[in-house]
C-alpha cells in the first residue's frame, strides 16, 4: 500500500529533473533552471517535514482523544 511519504520520495527527483527540463525546454539558461527545480523538489521536502509531518504511533492515539 503506498502512502503520502512514498509518493514524495517519487516526486522529490521527478521534479528535481521535471521542473529543471521543461524550464530548460522553454529557454530558460541551465545556470537559472536547476535552482527552480531544487526550489520545488525543496518545498515538496519541506511539506512532508514541516506541514505534514510524520508522527509515532503512540503520539497517534493521544492527538485523537480530546
């Protein structure tokens, strides 16, 4: 069964090289386009940690209960 952080560790280098080709195909230099790749891969990482992050599965129990 994939969850949430199987699919970021899939978009993590699919954007990396994504984001940085298509930038690269409409003209963009590579010097500037790489940078735009990392900033996306960048804010995937920071999404997963940061505002989606994972928790252990005794605090799981204890944010449920009011």
């Amino acid at each position: 069964m994939t969850g949430y952080y199987d699919y970021v560790l899939g978009l993590i280098p699919a954007a990396l090289i994504g984001v940085t080709a298509a930038l690269y195909l409409v003209g963009v230099p590579t010097t500037a386009a790489l940078p735009g790749g990392a900033l996306v891969a960048g804010t995937i990482m920071a999404h997963a940690m940061f505002v989606r992050a994972p928790i252990r599965p005794a605090d799981a129990g204890a944010r449920s209960n009011p």
